[in-house]
C-alpha cells in the first residue's frame, strides 16, 4: 500500500493527473516514474562547462541579412554536440564569438562564400584562456548565395569548435 501512496503523491508532485500505465505488481504509476527520474537527472547532471555569451559582428553580408541570430544558432547547435565527457574540465567558462569575415563572389555558375569567426573562452577570474578562429568556404549555385554563406557559417563555426575541448583541458 506504501508505493501506491508514494506514487499518488508523486503524481500530485510533478503534475500527473491520471497515469494509466504501471511499472509493477503494486500498480506504480510509470509516468510518475519517469518524471521521477527526470527530476533525478536534472539536479545529478553536471552543467556544461561553457556557455554561450555574446556575439558580435561588423561584417554586412551580402546575402543572410541579419548574421548574429545564425551565427548564434550554429554556435549552440555545435556547443551542444561536444563530447565533454572524455575530458575532466573544471568551472565554467564563457563563449564570446565573433564573425570577422563573410564575403560572397560569384561567378556565371556558381557562388563561392569565405567566412572566418573568432571564438575566445573566457575563465570568470582570469580573462581571456584561449583564442580559437575558424574559417571555411563553400561553394553553391549561382542563384544560392545565402545558402552558400550559412554553409560557410556553418563549416566555420564547426572548424573553430570541434576540438574545444581538448583545447580546454590543456589550457586549464
């Protein structure tokens, strides 16, 4: 009778109203389970050592009119993706980018895109730990000069942080 209680009062806890599945003989609701579980993890999960902070630009593309929302979203797409757990980084640090270069030319046929970004890691107490930069080209149709620049983005923001943390973990 205990674990029915427990799992009533869980269920009031995170929300659940009306659970219809059960996870065992005493009728414990699985859905009460799983956010259990959930909140578990939340509070026991380590959070990430960097965190995105600003970013900036000068440059004027000439096709993507507004870079810093894209710039941004490939940073936090490519921040999210690194494997952290191979490395033992301690604290937290700050993400500070910057797009220094996007230049389109195009041709008859196609257009090409080079663009290079600048990504520096800063330590709360201590300033600026590293400098990273980044640069790609990419090469499109003629008429996809503003794919052909996000692609640049893209590849750029990738370059610069795909060995981020290995870089970290000797510059600690």
């Amino acid at each position: 009778m205990l674990p029915s209680v427990l799992a009533m009062a869980a269920a009031a806890t995170f929300g659940v109203s009306e659970p219809t599945l059960f996870i065992d003989s005493q009728q414990t609701p699985l859905r009460v389970f799983e956010a259990a579980s959930e909140a578990h993890q939340a509070v026991t999960k380590r959070p990430e050592p960097v965190l995105l902070g600003a970013v900036t630009t000068r440059v004027a593309p000439a096709h993507i009119r507004d870079p810093i929302p894209v710039l941004r979203g490939f940073l936090q797409t490519e921040l999210a993706g690194l494997d952290w757990t191979k490395q033992k980084i301690k604290g937290q640090y700050t993400l500070l980018a910057s797009l220094v270069r996007l230049e389109t030319s195009t041709s008859k046929k196609s257009v090409v895109a080079s663009c290079a970004i600048t990504a520096s890691i800063q330590d709360p107490k201590h300033g600026i730990l590293l400098v990273i930069e980044g640069k790609a080209d990419a090469e499109d149709a003629a008429t996809a000069g503003a794919r052909a620049e996000q692609d640049a983005l893209a590849a750029a923001v990738h370059s610069s942080l795909v060995s981020l943390p290995d870089a970290l973990a000797r510059a600690q």
